[in-house]
C-alpha cells in the first residue's frame, strides 16, 4: 500500500469515528437523577404513563390507605396503574417487580418488604430505563430518583422524649421492633434509642415483624418478664394494635405509643386503649410519590429524599388527624 492511499484510509476512518461521537451524544442518556445534571428523558404526560405499584402487604391499614392514595391520585390525572401485594414476602415483591418491568411500565413505586432484598431488582429496573420511587422505605441499593418517606429518625426521637415527658426519666419501657431488613426498622428504632437509651430504662427490644398477632404474643411474653413496665414504643401500629390487646387481656395499665396513623390505631387511641401514635402523613406521601414519577417525566428537579413531617398524635388531636388524613 504506498503513502497517499494510506493516508486517505485513515482519515475516513477518523472521520467516521468522529460522526459516531457526535450521534452518540444526541440522544437520551437515560435516567435524570434528579440533582441538576444534564440527563434528559422524553417528556410524557400524566395521562400516557403507565405506572407500576409493589406494596409491602395489604393486611397493614396503613398500607392499604397508602395504595388508595397512589391509586386515586394517579388516575385523577389520568394515568395507569397497577398494584401486587407482596405480602411481606421478598421474593414475591421481586418477582412482582420483575413481571412489571417485563410489561414495561414507565414507572414503579415500590414500597419494599427489605430494603436490601429489593436492590436487585431496583438494579434490573435500572437496566430497562425504569425510573424507580421507593415510598416509606429505601433500597439500600441500585438508583432510584427518589425515596418519599417520613422522617423516621426524628418520629423515633419523638416517640422517646414522648415518653420520658409522659412518664418521667428512667421509667422502664420495652421496645417492640420491625422488620430486622426494612429500613423504617432500623430509622425508628436508631431515633428513640438515641434518646431511650439515655433517659429511660429500655428493659427489652423485640421484634414482631410489623404484624399485629405476633405482637400480641410478643408483648404477652414481655408482660409475663417484666411485670413492673411502664410504656410500649412499637414500631408501627399493628404492633400496637396487638400490644394494646395483649394489655387489655393482662388487665394492666401501660403506656402505649405507636408509630404510622393508622386507622385502627387511631380508633383505639379514641377509645383511650392506645394513648399516642407518631403520625405520618399517608396523603401527601401517597401523592408525592406520584408527584415525582410526574415531575421526572417533565424534567424536572426530583429531590433524591423527600421528607414527610411527622407529629405526636393524641386523644387531644386524633379526630383532626383522621380528617386531615383520611377525609379526603
């Protein structure tokens, strides 16, 4: 090959290579995360998106408010949607998830059972291009543009200094924990212990999986081994709910304070059976979490951490919750 001809290979071939670089930037780069970068996707509105929905378990009431709020206020602006159960079961979740990424849903908002069990298939949904909104909980791994939940950490610092006001310093109290891998657990309960630990006499920490008849039987047993308790934190108001009940069969009076705002709760906080709940607000993390599958569909700016405001719920404020809440 002589010197001209080689000389001209080479420079179609930069050529070439340069138009490639310069298509290649012309198109979408894929998921917008939301912190002001230059990623772009193809704007869609409300009414042409499809969007999938995993909830925990729908035998929790507050989980079931939460899916109606999804529900109602995505089809209010038109949009598709659709909801599995996991029941509190990782791998059913994932499989769940994995069907709805296989339809091709624009969206998913995931509510996880275990915030490290659903990292896999945040990753997968990350693979197809799906924007992911994780709602109470986090993933603990795998990108997602947003996580709209309550500020757990300070509801636990409340529940605590909640009780040491009620109660007084050093008061024996037991803690009823959570799902050991749901990072609603592990954010509630490194709140009230960074307060219990210091000002109250934390006598026991047990876990009753969020469910309210394993609850029930936890604080059964917590009540036959330690008979001088003055107060329950548990870490959501199904434990609660069984916690009150397991009270109320021991004929004793406790101190009981929850966490959610449920309705189940709530009733029984009327009823003077539960005397406090740390309240979450499900209507705007409902709609929120929406809100921000709508907002990155638009280009705009999604906060990676969406904190929900938080307050001390009591017979002195429960029916302007429940309307605040729930009457909507």
């Amino acid at each position: 090959m002589n010197f001209k001809r080689f000389l001209k290979i080479t420079t179609v071939a930069s050529i070439l290579v340069l138009a490639g670089g310069i298509l290649g930037g012309c198109g979408s780069t894929g998921l917008s995360n939301g912190s002001g970068s230059s990623d772009k996707v193809t704007k869609k509105a409300p009414k042409n998106l499809k969007i999938g929905v995993s909830v925990s378990t729908l035998t929790n009431p507050a989980f079931v408010n939460l899916k109606n709020v999804i529900s109602n206020y995505a089809k209010k602006h038109g949009s598709k949607v659709i909801v599995d159960d996991a029941n509190n079961d990782t791998s059913k979740q994932n499989n769940d998830v994995e069907d709805l990424i296989t339809q091709r849903v624009d969206a998913l908002i995931i509510n996880p059972c275990d915030s490290s069990a659903i990292s896999a298939v945040v990753k997968k949904a990350n693979e197809a291009n799906i924007p992911v909104v994780c709602v109470d909980r986090s993933a603990d791994s795998g990108k997602v543009i947003s996580t709209v939940a309550s500020d757990n950490v300070a509801g636990g610092k409340m529940a605590a200094n909640w009780l040491v006001k009620t109660l007084g310093e050093n008061a024996k109290v037991a803690e009823i924990q959570g799902i050991p891998g749901a990072s609603a657990t592990r954010e509630r309960g490194k709140g009230f212990d960074s307060i219990g630990d210091k000002k109250l006499d934390i006598v026991t920490k047990q876990t009753a999986q969020f469910d309210r008849a394993k609850a029930l039987t936890v604080t059964e047993n917590i009540l036959q081994a330690h008979r001088n308790i003055k107060g329950i934190f548990a870490q959501n108001d199904e434990e609660a709910v069984g916690a009150a009940r397991a009270v109320k069969a021991a004929n004793k009076k406790i101190t009981i304070i929850g966490f959610d705002g449920a309705l189940a709760c709530l009733n029984l906080i009327q009823k003077g059976q539960i005397t406090a709940t740390v309240g979450q607000q499900w209507n705007k993390i409902g709609q929120q979490s929406v809100q921000m599958v709508y907002d990155y569909y638009q280009n705009k700016k999604v906060p990676k951490n969406d904190k929900v405001p938080v307050k001390i719920i009591t017979k002195k404020n429960v029916s302007e919750f429940k309307k605040q809440v729930y009457d909507k």
